[in-house]
C-alpha cells in the first residue's frame, strides 16, 4: 500500500519498505545524520518505514542522537580494544569533565602512551573502514551461549534478570557486543572522539549537544573524580557496582540488611563531616550547600544540623530565597523572561554585609521575600553567636561571587550529589543524570501534582543552569557529600514506571521516557517500608520527618 514520508521539508511517497538511509542518502552524504525521530520516537537510520510518517533527522546537536552516537563509539572502542588486547578486559564509566573513563579490571594494568596510540590508530581504522553494524535478535540460551564462548560473565549476570524472552546484539567484523541503545549503521559515522590517558586508564570525550555538537574542553576534576573512586571501591564491597550486584545482593542480604548497609554509608559520612566541622568550629562562621537538582540537599542539610547539635554547635538556616531582587530588577534570560536562577537575581551586596554583620556579632534584621508581593520585607531579627555557623543552601552557595566580602577562612564548602560508577554491565554505565531526573519526576509527582511530562519539560533548563552555575564550583569544595543510596532505584522504580508510561507516543518526552523504562526494567523490585523516615530516600517517595521543618 502506498504511503508518504515527509522528511526536511520534503515528500517523498513509496509502495514498499524504505529504510530512512536510503531517503536521506543523497543530502546527507557527510554521514552527519545519527539517528532520526518517526512520529517522534526514535529510531535507527537503518529502520524500514512503511506508513504514513514524519521523519526529522537527529545530529549530535540533539540529545537524543547523543546517546546513540556515544554508546556506538563505546562500541567500537571495546572492539579496537578486542583486537588489540584480547585478554585485557575494560570497564566504561561516566567521569569527570563528562567523558567516559576507561578502566582496566586486571589490577595491575595500567595505561602507557604505546597502548594510547596503538589503540587511537585501531579506532581510527575501524571508523575509516565504514564497517556496517548491524542488529541480531537471539534466544536466551544464544546469547548465553555467545558470552560464554567470548567470557562475558558480566554480560550472563544481567541476562537473569531481563524480562524480555529474547536478546539483541550488534555484529560488526565478527565482533559482538550490546550497547543498550540504538546504534549508528556504520562506524564511519563516530567522526569525533578525543583519547586521552588518565592514569591508570583512559578517558573518552565526544561530542556533546549541549555544547552544539562539539567535544568540550578537558576539565580535570580531582575531587570528583576522588569521590567517584571512593565511591566505586565501597560499591564493589558490597557488590552493588552493578545491576545485577545491587539486584543480588537484595536477594542474598535480604532487604532490611541491604538498605541498612546503605545507610550507614550515609550515617557515616555525616559523622565524618560533623569531626570535620567540629575541629575547625573557632573559624567556621558560614556553611555552604549546594548540588544539582534532586541530589537531597534539604534533607541532607536537616541530618547536617541534627549532627552538629549532637556536637554542641547550633547553626542557623538561612534562606537565600529572601535575597531575591523584585523582578523588574532580575537578568533577563535569551528569551527575555526574567532569570531567576542568575545570581545577579538575588541581592548580592546585600545578602554580603548582612553575613558580615553577623559574623562580627552584631544583630541584623534579615529580610523575607514576599512572593506574593514579589518585594522583600522586613523578616526575623537574630545575632550569632559562639558555635552558632549560618548554614546557607541553594544552586549559588559555592559561589564566591555570593560571598565575595566572607574571609575565605570562614567558609565550609559542601557540595551534595549522587556519585556512583554503576553500570549494566563493564560496557554500558549508568548515567546518574538519569537517576536524578527520575528522582525528580517521583518527587515531582507526589509532592506538587506534576506529571512526568512537566518534569522532563523542565530539565532541559534545569541542566543548562546547572552547568552555568553549579558543576564549575564544585572543585573547590570542602567536602563531597556523595547522596547515592545503591538501593534507591529498586524502591523508586514502582513509583516512576507507572508515570512514565503514561506519556503517550506522540510526547516529545516519549523517547526520554523509554530510555529511563529500559534502565529501571533490570532492577527487581524492593519495598520502601523499612526506609527510614529521616533517610534522604524520603525527600523522593515521601514520608520524611523533615516534612514540616
């Protein structure tokens, strides 16, 4: 039957099967297409349509088409390593400087500048040679098969827990692996990458969308990249490195003991900050807190307070919401809306000489921020005191330019996120921006009515100013308070599944929502009951003691 395709402004009309390759072919011949969007889901360029359907082509500007291009160029640099180092065995994980991080899991290997370009040459040959990849669907029992032929364990663990009856892999020149993702039709296609080594491995950089399609500068980030390893180690103690781990060793520990061992990682990590703040209280008058989005900071900084008066110090909130300007007053953003989350929205100068104020002990009259006003007004009257450190949280409390008139002695930098290397398997990580914005779209939810839709509307603008305003100030941070709990997402995963699934096909958020269902689908389920109520798990599901604080 025929049936029409329009595509870049075109018509095109067929009486059978095309694959959108053969369409695009012709003014596309730089191989710059990555994927495309049929009736907004996303799909590869080797698919055959055949009804009536627009089509827009996806580059690496967009990214949908960057999570394509990147787990195709993981696929050919597992390949080039394949071939070049068959029995070392690597492992991929999100990083610093948003590269991936190519880790050795033999102990005793360690990158050197002859393996960097004997591998970057294997790479570079691989892509120049255009070799095709293409899909297979196999049976559980061939693909068991495979990886054990190839010693893929990592690969068999998952299979346990697959719901799907059958598994799909990609062949190219005999090489077999899966990237969990949509791929590119050939390796000519990865035309950006950088290598570099980072000792005792490599890192991968490649394009990025939100940097219009271009690999970023390197930025080495030592104490997130520390947090990371820390992390890692911990997570490999418990077994909880993987899906499969975290999903074992629910099954092994039993819940209530699993859930206990995470959090008293968390327990401990307060405890350690509490000593840290404690030896230095004499000089510590201000407390700063600030992470990306969904990372806990509100109940992360009611357990901080909790810890320090079991010490003897008292400190007090305050809120950089009462700073704000009047909106006539607030930076305009590109779009000439006001920008609220500029810092030149709030009154720096003086948001400055009431902290100073203070922390020279006189007593200040803070402001409060009207909103239904929009105006600030007069607020509480207070005065510090000995042992009493102002705690300010918010995306620009590691700022300097916030506090720019505070003696750099006098400030306790803490910067909160989830940082883990968790992966599927050694070849395809999870990536923890997934996990903060499916904590946010439960939060969301059961907190202000929002659907998942609304949520992921948002995130676009909420990534964009947390690189702006947050990821820059981290390194110079005090300490990393890693937020990760390794059992959240089986707890969350039955809150979030059912709001995902109700973006219909026709969403723009729909590929976004299919992405996060294929991560969530491997984890096993786990009730929250014996969550407990002070856990930063609650600012997320509910049922928090801070609730009303």
């Amino acid at each position: 039957m025929p049936f029409t395709v329009k595509i870049q402004g075109h018509e095109y009309k067929f009486d059978r099967k095309t694959p959108i390759l053969d369409i695009i072919r012709e003014y596309d011949p730089d191989k710059r297409a990555v994927a495309a969007r049929v009736d907004n889901r996303v799909r590869e360029l080797t698919y055959e349509l055949s009804h009536d359907c627009y089509v827009e082509i996806l580059t690496v500007k967009d990214v949908d088409a960057i999570k394509v291009y990147e787990a195709s160029l993981r696929y050919v640099v597992a390949m080039a390593f394949a071939r070049c180092y068959p029995d070392l065995k690597i492992r991929f994980s999100y990083n610093v400087s948003r590269c991936i991080s190519i880790s050795f899991l033999d102990p005793n290997a360690c990158a050197t500048t002859a393996m960097l370009l004997k591998i970057t040459h294997e790479i570079d040959r691989i892509i120049a040679e255009d070799l095709p990849l293409e899909r297979m669907k196999v049976s559980f029992e061939e693909a068991r098969k495979v990886y054990e032929e190839r010693h893929y364990e990592d690969k068999m663990a998952i299979l346990e827990y697959r719901p799907e009856t059958n598994v799909h892999l990609y062949s190219c020149a005999e090489y077999l692996d899966y990237m969990y993702s949509h791929m590119v039709p050939s390796t000519g296609y990865l035309h950006d990458y950088k290598l570099r080594l980072y000792r005792p491995g490599f890192m991968l950089q490649y394009p990025r969308a939100e940097e219009g399609g271009q690999i970023p500068a390197f930025q080495d980030d030592p104490t997130f990249n520390r947090t990371l390893k820390e992390s890692h180690d911990w997570a490999k103690i418990v077994g909880s490195d993987t899906v499969a781990g975290i999903n074992d060793s629910i099954k092994k520990r039993g819940t209530i003991e699993f859930l206990n061992l995470c959090e008293a990682r968390h327990n401990r990590m307060l405890c350690e900050l509490g000593q840290l703040i404690e030896d230095s209280i004499d000089d510590i008058s201000l407390i700063c807190i600030a992470g990306p989005s969904s990372s806990g900071k509100t109940t992360f900084a009611n357990r901080l307070r909790i810890e320090l008066l079991s010490r003897g110090i008292n400190p007090i909130r305050i809120s950089l919401d009462d700073y704000y300007l009047p909106k006539s007053e607030v930076p305009l953003d590109e779009d000439g809306k006001p920008d609220l989350e500029h810092i030149d929205a709030l009154d720096v100068p003086l948001f400055n000489q009431n902290m100073l104020d203070l922390i020279n002990g006189e007593t200040v009259t803070l402001p409060r921020f009207d909103f239904q006003s929009g105006k600030r007004v007069p607020g509480r009257q207070i005065h510090v005191g000995k042992n009493e450190p102002i705690i300010i949280e918010g995306i620009h409390a590691l700022n300097d330019r916030l506090t720019t008139d505070i003696p750099k002695s006098a400030k306790f930098k803490i910067f909160i996120a989830p940082q883990a290397q968790m992966n599927i398997d050694d070849h395809n990580p999870l990536s923890l921006t997934d996990l903060r914005l499916i904590r946010r779209i439960v939060r969301d939810f059961k907190f202000r009515n929002a659907s998942a839709e609304e949520t992921l509307s948002m995130w676009p603008s909420v990534r964009k100013g947390e690189f702006r305003w947050i990821y820059g100030c981290q390194e110079g941070s005090d300490y990393v308070y890693n937020s990760m709990l390794s059992y959240e997402l089986p707890v969350m995963k039955k809150y979030a599944l059912p709001l995902l699934r109700a973006i219909e096909v026709e969403s723009p958020y729909f590929p976004t929502a299919q992405r996060l269902i294929r991560m969530l689908k491997y984890f096993i389920d786990m009730p929250d009951e014996w969550v407990p109520s002070n856990s930063l798990m609650r600012e997320f599901i509910g049922g928090s003691c801070y609730a009303d604080v």
